[in-house]
C-alpha cells in the first residue's frame, strides 16, 4: 500500500509547523524503522512566510492562497504521473480547508483514497458556529474517504451530520521519548513551587492569565520556555507586579533536550490556551511525570482523564486568571495528589500513546479507506 503524506514537515519557520510537524516527524521515525507492508512518501505541505497572530489579515490570506495553489498544483501532478493508494493531508481546519477540499476532490477524481486529518479542537465550534469555514469543511469530509479527528467531541459532531466515515487517532509521543527522558531525568529533582509554561507565547495560549495568575501566589516561580515577541512580552512585563524580575522568567526558546530538563524539574506544568488540538507539549510533560493543570479544551480533557478516578492532570475554565491562582495554589501545597497525578500520567502514556499502538490505528484507516 502506498501512501502519499501531505502534511508540514520541513517549514521554513519552525513556528509555522508546531503539533502537525511533530507528529509527522513521530510517524515517519517509527515508519522507516518499522515499514511492514506500507511505502509512504512525504510531501511537505509547509508555509513561505511566518504566520502569527500578529500576521495582516490581507498578507496571511494572499500568501497562503499562493502557498496553497502551488501545493494543489504539485499534488495534483504527484498522483496523476505515480500510484498512491492513499493521499493522506493533514490540515488545521482553518482557512486551510478550501485547499482541504479541492485536494480531496482531486484525489477522488483520480481513483485516490483520499484520507483528511484535521490535527485541531476546534470543529465542534465551527458547527455551532455555521458559517463558510464549517460548509466547507462538511464539503471536505464528504469527499474523503476517511477523516481523522483528535477527540471525541469532534466525532461525535461530524457523526450527529450522518458522516459515518470518522475515525478517532492520537498523537504519539516520540518513539525514544522515554529513553531520553530516563537519560535526562537522572538526578534532576523538582523544585518547590516552579510553575512551568511551554509552548509559543501567545495571548491565545493564556499567558496573560497565567502571569497574573502567579502574581498571587507566595513564593511562586513562573518559567515561561518558547518564542515571545517583543510586543507581548512588554505586556507580560506591564501586567506583572513590579516585583516580578524575583518570580518571573521569560526563557526563550531551548532545545528539546533543556525543554525535557523543564519538565523533569517542575513543581507543576500548566497550559491554560484558549484552544488546542491534541498538544504534544502535554504529552510530553506528562511522560515526564509533571503534574498538570491545563484548560480543557480539544483533546485535553481525555488525554489527561480529567473525569475518571485515575485523572492526570487538573482542569480549568479558559480564561479565567481566578481560577487558575486557585488551582495552582492548591495544588502546589497538595503533595499526595501530585503524586497520584504525576504517577496516573507516566502510566497513561505508556499505555495509549505509544507509537506502536497509533501506528497500528493509522494503517488500519489507511486500509479500511481503499475498501
């Protein structure tokens, strides 16, 4: 079976990839060392310019459509000219999804099972919202021959409009993740009351409210690891107490080796972003055995069990800095539950988002979707 992976994978601008990347990155370090009977070939689906929050309006929409209509044109010349059994795009369900549905109509023409993974949380407020993007993307599914979602929500919202073709996959976490995380962890210990964020610091990512959040808390330390710009990190600094240069430490970017270091050496992780799809930064922390507190938005909720006897991690409303002083404070005084969690997460990793286990789920849709 042959597969033919559109998906961002080598960007320009390393922020422009994020989760998608990684993941394809998890999938094709398994897959070259374990290919069984699938040939997948990559084609990278990445962005020329660097996109934010900050981006023009009118810039980011004229340089992805042109983006966009340069990758249609490569795909379409890639399944007329070769045999794919199966195009699988991967897709963040934004305006992405126009080019979503011309390539799943192209691959249907061309007798290609066309597989659409849409690598976000955010389709059940697309249909509650309506609108273009949520028509087109209702367009996009049912031209494909499988659709991939994150979290139950989104299923059970594409399955309530009579699509019966959905599956639900997880991320993986990296294939030697564990064995870099024991080489790492080996004497690292937590310190009291470090409070850690990791990811692109963006106000969606709530770090407004964490900031002031901890700017409450007695004796608290705030790391905050990823690219800031210089914009938002004055507002970070603005909205802090004049104290904060004792509690609050805006880190940069680090490796991925000084992130795990975080990790290993946090007193509590928190992610409190107004959405996600299904973050690999959670994962991650949670293989290093961090408590957690995070929003529950996209997958967060099931990936942390948030609702079970064995929950790994702590939820709390978006955006809500009163909400979030309080449960970090509660919980960073809570020695016995950190631990449960700490241990419910390492446990919950090794059983549901090994490799091995969402290879297997892959190739199983591959395979349903030429049936």
């Amino acid at each position: 079976m042959k597969i033919l992976l559109c998906s961002p994978y080598i960007p320009k601008f390393k922020d422009n990839g994020g989760g998608i990347v990684k993941w394809a990155k998890n999938i094709m370090g398994y897959y070259e060392t374990y290919k069984g009977d699938v040939d997948i070939e990559v084609m990278p689906f990445d962005r020329s310019i660097y996109v934010h929050d900050n981006l023009n309006s009118f810039v980011r929409m004229y340089n992805g459509a042109k983006d966009y209509l340069g990758l249609i044109g490569k795909t379409y010349r890639r399944i007329k000219n070769e045999h794919f059994d199966v195009l699988h795009l991967c897709s963040s369900a934004q305006w992405s999804v126009i080019r979503d549905y011309i390539v799943m109509k192209m691959a249907r023409h061309k007798g290609v099972a066309g597989v659409i993974h849409f690598h976000c949380g955010r389709i059940p407020k697309l249909a509650e919202e309506g609108g273009l993007k949520w028509r087109v993307l209702k367009r996009v599914v049912a031209n494909a021959s499988a659709v991939i979602v994150l979290d139950d929500e989104s299923r059970k919202v594409l399955l309530s409009y009579g699509f019966d073709n959905v599956h639900k996959v997880a991320n993986p976490m990296g294939h030697e993740l564990m064995d870099e995380i024991a080489s790492i962890g080996a004497g690292v210990e937590r310190v009291s009351r470090r409070v850690l964020f990791v990811g692109h610091v963006l106000p969606s990512k709530g770090v407004f409210e964490l900031v002031s959040a901890c700017a409450g808390i007695k004796d608290v330390e705030l790391r905050i690891v990823g690219r800031v710009e210089e914009r938002v990190k004055e507002e970070l600094i603005r909205i802090a107490p004049a104290d904060s240069g004792k509690w609050l430490h805006l880190l940069g970017e680090k490796t991925h080796e000084e992130v795990l270091h975080e990790m290993l050496s946090c007193d509590l992780f928190v992610l409190p972003s107004y959405t996600e799809g299904f973050p690999n930064v959670i994962i991650e922390a949670m293989a290093c055995g961090a408590p957690i507190i995070a929003t529950g938005v996209g997958a967060i909720p099931e990936i942390l069990d948030s609702d079970s006897a064995s929950k790994a991690g702590v939820l709390v409303p978006v955006n809500d800095a009163e909400a979030l002083r309080n449960a970090i404070s509660t919980l960073m005084d809570d020695e016995d539950t950190k631990r449960m969690l700490s241990e419910n997460a390492v446990d919950k990793v090794n059983s549901s988002y090994s490799v091995p286990s969402v290879w297997k789920n892959l190739v199983c849709v591959w395979k349903k979707s030429v049936n």
